[in-house]
C-alpha cells in the first residue's frame, strides 16, 4: 500500500499567479487563430480531459463529445494523435516524465533543466515539468498554433519553435488586464513589456496545481486511516489491485504510476506519432523520442486519481469504460480480437474515413504491435472485474466529482470561452 499524499508533495502556488492562470489556461489569445484554449480539451467537466478518443485542435468547433470539424474555409486537417490526459496531480515534486511518450522529462541534459522538444532552445526560468509542458500546445499546428500559412504563429513555428513563444507573449502582455496583473502576480516583473512566455507558462502551471491537486478520495481517506471509507466491494478491489491482480506493479506508490513505459497492445487507429522518418500512420510510442527499437509501442503508465472522470481510456482512447480497460488488462489478445470501431468516442469527419483504421489493413504491422506485451495478468472473475472497477471509482475525489474547479465566465481578451453548457 502506498502512503497518502499530502499538501507536501506538491509544488506550492501563489493564489494570484495561480488565477492569472486560471484565465489564460481558458484565454484562446495563445491559440494562432484565437479559436481554442488549453481548456478546451482539459475541461474540468470531462475529467480535465475532452471525453473523445482522438481530440479535434485546430478546426474544431464545439466542445467534448460534440466537438466537429469547421466546414467553412478553416476545416481540421488531422486529429490530435492521442488522447487528451487528464492534468491531475501534475504538480507533485516527484514527476520526472509527462506526455505519453515522455518527450517531456527533468533532465539538464540542454543546460535548461528539462529534456523536450525545444531541446537548447527551452528559455530558463520554467518552475516545474508542468510549466514546460505548457509551451508545447500552442507549438503545434495539429493543436493550437493553426494550419500552414493562416497566422503568424504557425509560420513562426516552421522557422524555429522557439519563435512562436515571443508572439504570443506579446499578445498576453498587450492586454491592460494581463500586463497589470503580470506586475501584480510576480515580483521580478515591474513593467508589463517584461512578461514572457515563461511566466505564462509558470502561472498556467500555478493554475493547474492549485485546482487540479487531488487527494480527497474515499481511497485517499482510508489511507488516512479512516477504514470505513471503502465499501466491501471497493476494499476487495483494493486488495485485488495492491495483490494477486498484478495491477500495482506499473500502477506504483503514491501516484499511481510507476512513471514507466509499457506495451498494452491496445487496438491502433488514426493517425500515431511516429519517428520523423516514418512514411505510415503508426504509433510507435516512447520509440519516437527514444529512437530506440526497445522502446517501441509503449507508453507511459496514467496515473489513476479521478480515472472514473476521464472516459475514454489507453492511450488512444480505445475503450469507453473502466470495465472494458480492466478486461482488456486481463486478456489483451481477446480484448484487442472483439473491440469494434463503436468502441469509440471519435467525431467523424468525412475526409478522414479512409485513413482512420487505414494502420489495420497493415498485416506486419498489426504483428509488431501484437508480438510487444508487457502486461500479463491473472485472469479474474466477474466477481473480481467488478471489484477492481468499484476500486477505480473508489479514486475519484470530493472537489473533482463536484466540477469545484471554476470557469471564468469572461477572459481579458474578450474572446469566448468553453463552459459546460456547449456540450
């Protein structure tokens, strides 16, 4: 059993820094074209995450489940290759590694304190992974920056990525509301003309922590000592989980997650991410930022607070529900032979029909992916699937299931925001 999380764990936040944040995460200023926001597929009401299995970024309109594509001259040219994760916990001063195939690590290895793909051109001062993450979103044409040609922020990015990040800051710190409260929220900033990138990303970081830190679970509460926190069903999971089930041996400590990378053979559609020099749409997992053969179809092990919240699941969003995941974690090669395309939570977009599961019809293919697994668990019952599930549940916190995290209604550049009622 691992030992409770407490306020300790987690990098600590400046309430003013932290609501800057707050408005910038849900601001589409940071978007190329000014149409999405970082809440838009991290909302508090999916989970943080954007309840599809594949987002659609840039070219989307809507949000969560009936997210579509633009018709008009600003269609969506790709889906976001992954699933959306759910931001919680990031904060905790014990995360090395983020993103699903970890391309974003502490590491001094470019004299900046982290390994991502800015490599040495990664400004200093970022205060924590999350912060660093932050910058790589509206990097992407896929996500945020926009299709080729559109803005200036995509033309930027094909130059040199670090030449986007000016842009933008610039956007933020042109606006009254944000460079006042730049000055207000950080003491080396005395003039708005002084706000880069960086404290954006530090106060959006800020933002995250302070909202999206969850440890007030029922599992959290037995931790804690309180031993009538779990129903019976829930207590037999647990043990199930920590015991003969295997499941603790990626699912580790206090988080969760073992913060490695492991092959599941989840079912492969849409588009992957693939090493540069890849000509198929394949996911190849932590091999693309390893490059090592190794490595290849795997990928980060989730951490598990608020799972129940943040349907659908794998890396790919292959499967609805919890049941489904767990029994695919019991029996890949069963699981992986009756999963059908209805499975899925993915918007359809006509021109995207004939290269959704194109990857299928790959026979070689479909055998490497099929000949890496790295899960072997015992098989269980009804009886013990139903347990695990009631386990899972049993990780959803207080604050998280009552959506306490708020929305702003307005942001300070005027554009609108994502809220609930849009889905």
């Amino acid at each position: 059993m691992p030992p409770p999380l407490t306020a300790k764990d987690f990098f600590p936040t400046a309430a003013k820094k932290a609501e800057l944040g707050r408005l910038l995460f849900y601001d589409k200023i940071l978007s190329g074209n000014r149409n999405i926001s970082c809440g838009t597929c991290h909302h508090p009401a999916l989970g943080t995450s954007d309840g599809l299995s594949l987002g659609l970024g840039e070219g989307g309109v809507g949000l969560g489940p009936k997210r579509v594509s633009d018709t008009g001259e600003n269609p969506v040219i790709r889906r976001v290759p992954r699933n959306a994760p759910a931001l919680w916990n990031l904060g905790h001063k014990d995360i090395g590694v983020v993103m699903h195939d970890g391309r974003i690590s502490v590491d001094d290895i470019y004299g900046n304190g982290f390994n991502t793909p800015a490599e040495e051109w990664l400004p200093l001062g970022l205060e924590t992974i999350l912060a660093a993450q932050a910058l790589f979103p509206v990097t992407s044409k896929i996500e945020m920056a926009g299709n080729s040609g559109e803005n200036e922020v995509v033309g930027a990015r094909f130059d040199r990525i670090d030449n986007v990040w000016p842009i933008l800051a610039k956007r933020v710190r042109t606006i009254p509301a944000y460079g006042d409260g730049f000055v207000e929220a950080f003491a080396h900033i005395s003039a708005p003309e002084d706000v880069t990138m960086v404290d954006i990303a530090n106060a959006i970081s800020a933002f995250i922590i302070q909202d999206f830190t969850s440890f007030d679970s029922p599992f959290d509460a037995y931790l804690a000592g309180d031993t009538g926190a779990l129903t019976d069903q829930q207590k037999a999971g647990m043990d199930l989980f920590f015991g003969t089930a295997g499941c603790s041996g990626c699912h580790a400590g206090s988080l969760l997650s073992d913060q490695g990378f492991h092959a599941l053979g989840l079912p492969a559609f849409g588009p992957g991410r693939t090493r540069k020099f890849d000509l198929i749409n394949r996911d190849v997992g932590r091999m693309g930022e390893s490059d090592s053969l190794a490595d290849a179809y795997r990928f980060r092990t989730p951490m598990l607070r608020n799972v129940a919240l943040s349907a659908p699941y794998g890396h790919n969003g292959a499967y609805p529900t919890l049941e489904a995941m767990v029994r695919h974690h019991m029996d890949p090669e069963k699981a992986r032979a009756n999963w059908q395309r209805d499975d899925l939570i993915l918007p359809d977009v006509p021109w995207f029909r004939a290269s959704d599961f194109m990857i299928q019809n790959d026979r070689f293919e479909m055998a490497r992916q099929a000949g890496v697994l790295d899960i072997a668990l015992k098989q269980a019952s009804e009886t013990d699937v139903a347990a695990l599930v009631a386990f899972l549940n049993a990780l959803t916190g207080e604050q998280a299931a009552a959506q306490a995290s708020r929305v702003p209604d307005t942001v300070p550049s005027g554009l609108p925001v994502d809220h609930h009622q849009n889905f």
